[in-house]
C-alpha cells in the first residue's frame, strides 16, 4: 500500500489557515489531524493533547536535541513543533494527514518530507488581513504590527509551495484545497503499488 | 495573465481516453480541444477539421520538417500530429486545452511543454482492455493483438505521467480528473501574475 498524503496548510498569520482547516476536517472525514507540540500558553478554549501538546520550554528543547519533531519553530517568543513519529506511524497506515503551520515550519516539513502536498494560503488583501488579526481580539497592537511586517515578508515564500490559494471566501478557498487533495491522491508517484499489480496481471 | 492549462489525456488503446475526454467537454464548457492532423482514413462519422484535419502523407512530412507539430507519431502505419500554433495561441488566451494522443505523442508534449498536465489512463485489467477494443467493433484480429502487446509495453511509461487514473468507471474516472484539472489551476508556478499582484499591494 501507498502511504497517505501529509497535507500542509501553510502562510502568513490571519490568511485563514484555521478556519480552512477545520471545514477540511468536517468536510472530508478521512482527513486525520496532526496535533503539534507548544510552549506557548494554551488560549482560552484549547485543550491540551488536542488543540496542541503544551509543554514547558526545557522539555521541548530536550526532544529538539533528540530529533523527535518533523519541524519546529520559535515565533512570537514561543516554541511550537510537529512530533515526527506520529505523524509517520499515521501516513504508513494510509492515512492522510492534514497540518496547519507557519511558512518556517512548512519549509522544515518539505526539507524532511518532500513527498508532502505543500498549500500556501495568501489573504486577497493587506488590509482584509488587518481586519482578520484586529478581529480575533487575541493580539496586542505591537503583536498585530509584527504579524503584518511578517506576512510581507513571507509572501516571498509562496513559490516554495505546491499550490497557492486565495482566501477571499472561506468555502471557496476549501472547495479548492477539496480538490488539490483529491487530484493528489492520483499523482503516479503515489500509486506505484496499484500500477504495479496491474502490470504484473497484464 | 498566466497561461492556461494543456491537459494531455493519454494511454493505451482501449483504456478510455475518448470517452472521458468527451465527458469532460459536456460538463466542463471551459475546456476547449485541440484537433490534430493525421494521414489516417476517416472512420464513419468522424468529421475533417472536428474530428482530426485528415491529410495526405507527403503534406504531413512537409509540416513535419517544417516544425509545425507540437507532437507527431507514426502508429499502425498512419501519422498523427498535434499542430503548434493552435494550441500556443489558445494557452496564451487563458484557454485550457485539453489532448487526447497516444503515449509516443504523450512523451513529445513533455519534452517540448513540461508545464502540461500529463494523465495516464490506466485499463483496469488486460481482459477488460480486450473487451473494449473488440467491442469497439473498428479493428481487424491482427489491429487489435498488435494493440495488446503495444499496451503491456506502454505500461512502462506511466512514471512518465503526473496522474494516474484507473478507468474501471468512466463517471468516477471523470471525476478524478475534474478534481485535476481545479487542482492544477492553483498550483504556485501557474499563478505568478496574480502572487505578484497580493505582494505589490501589500
């Protein structure tokens, strides 16, 4: 059996990764979620184990030394990483993995695991992105000018990735990542076991 | 504006490539063909400049040395060829092509215009093969032996392809390709003017 595909859902902070994410996920039920590691401090409504393993900042950097994340990345002050050895256990099984990450941990993924299918999410504007971070209500005001410098920067980032989507409409935007992960399950390179059984009853 | 796609349908003999390249025109009135020339007789019903631009064999050569294919291939005795111009200036348009040519054809396409969309169509067994192109009803005993060897050594080259598809249905066969070519449309390299655009605007 071929493994399943480790979709990666990346871009600047407030593109709409989240919200894509979580339609994904209720959208298309195969889809499997890899929950990352933090050091940052859990926000209100997220659950340890499952909207990120929040740890403390020594024992993070002791699982780094040992090689145990798919990526990792500081940002903002804070630590998050990708556990590599569930998320290869999962896409040995044939599942398919979908992770939500910064464009530093995305780079980090394709680095280990070129075979990833690598989406990049951009805002349609500068200013629909403002609105967005100024609207979660999460961030200070020196946190939402960082985000904005940084998203300028990343955009430098996007032809580093597979595919591009603008997310001026969230169903839109998820009905296109719908079809990149559908199309993708068809590539050769991941059928080479089917392809092979047919040749040999040929 | 970025070019549009060329989608090449391919495979061997009997996998189905005509009937999914006909499904695909009726349910996506996007796409539009390219004709090709071939030195072959008209079979009933097919139409010169529709179905191919049927011409004769010393006109052929002459386009030939004239570089004026963007593929060509001599197969069970007859040319076939795609013509370049048509399908440039319709790419240049934003207009997505879509070509259904043999395998030799197929490879051709990739050597001159890697940036094409290259889709294998796969029989989903030898039996199954036989029983198309005999029911067919078109090809002489000898036509279609010689098609079932030529099948089992075309298999060699769908690692050539992007996509594979398993015709064992031709609706979910179509399927799959429709969630391709939507899938194809946001790939990084083929959105360059529009990432360009976000990035002056911000």
């Amino acid at each position: 059996m071929d493994d399943g595909l480790l979709i990666v859902i990346s871009g600047p902070s407030g593109a709409g990764k989240g919200t894509i994410c979580k339609k994904l996920l209720t959208e298309m039920d195969f889809l499997k979620v890899s929950v990352s590691a933090t050091t940052r401090k859990p926000r209100k409504g997220e659950i340890d184990g499952i909207s990120y393993y929040f740890i403390e900042e020594e024992e993070f950097i002791k699982r780094i030394k040992n090689g145990e994340f798919l990526e990792y990345a500081k940002v903002y002050g804070n630590y998050y990483g990708t556990p590599k050895d569930e998320v290869f256990k999962q896409l040995k099984e044939g599942n398919d993995i979908i992770l939500e990450i910064d464009i530093q941990g995305a780079l980090q993924v394709k680095k280990n695991y070129p075979m990833g299918v690598f989406i990049f999410i951009l805002p349609p504007s500068l200013k629909e992105l403002q609105n967005r971070i100024e609207g979660r209500g999460t961030d200070s005001k020196e946190v939402i000018l960082r985000r904005m410098e940084c998203a300028y920067d990343e955009l430098n980032y996007a032809f580093e990735y597979d595919y591009v989507i603008i997310n001026d409409q969230v169903d839109k935007a998820t009905e296109k990542i719908k079809h990149i992960i559908l199309a993708e399950k068809n590539k050769a390179v991941r059928n080479k076991a089917i392809i092979r059984k047919i040749r040999e009853e040929l």
